[in-house]
C-alpha cells in the first residue's frame, strides 16, 4: 500500500511540474528546518498532496524571522494565514503539519 501511495504521489509530482513525461527537481519537505531553507533559498510554492495524491493543494509559504511566524496563500481559494510553528504543526489550523511526516508537502522548483 504504500509503495503504491509512493508511486501516485511521484506521478503527482511530475504533473505539478506540467508535463507528465518531465523530469523535476521538486524536493519533498523532510521537516520544518528544511521548509525554512527552501524558502530561505527563494522556493516558496509548494504542492500539499494527500490521501495517495486524491487531494491537491498549491500554497505560497513565506517566514518571517522578525515575527517568527509562516505566512501561508492558499491558493485554492486565495486565504491567508499567518502562523506560528506550534500552529503549523496543528490539524486545527492547517494540514501542512500532518503531510511533512507523510512525505507530502513538496517544494515546486522550477
């Protein structure tokens, strides 16, 4: 089941990039140090896919460290949130905690 859910979310991940067949160098989020690295480094869209790639969310994440706190453009439906870390972590605000460990929130690198 899982190596299944593996594959769906690899495919996923190539189409996010627009083309089936194209190779990308999209990165999954290994944790929340890496999230703040990759925005650091400018990579701030990101692709949120669960349930084995049967839900798709695109989000613009940035950080602030003046305020200590992820600023979060869902783009499903244009919302802001601006959380903290304990937040992020927490279903009740946003799923982004919950896909990290599932290896499911992946930085779109174009």
């Amino acid at each position: 089941m899982m190596k299944m859910m593996m594959t769906m979310t690899k495919t996923m991940m190539k189409m996010i990039a627009g083309n089936k067949m194209k190779k990308t160098n999209n990165q999954f989020v290994k944790d929340i140090k890496h999230l703040k690295e990759l925005i650091k480094q400018k990579h701030t869209e990101f692709a949120l896919i669960l349930m084995g790639g049967g839900a798709y969310s695109r989000k613009t994440i940035n950080y602030s460290n003046k305020t200590k706190k992820f600023r979060i453009i869902n783009h499903i439906d244009d919302s802001k949130q601006s959380l903290t870390k304990k937040q992020l972590m927490d279903e009740d605000y946003t799923l982004i905690g919950k896909a990290i460990p599932l290896r499911s929130l992946i930085a779109i690198i174009e």
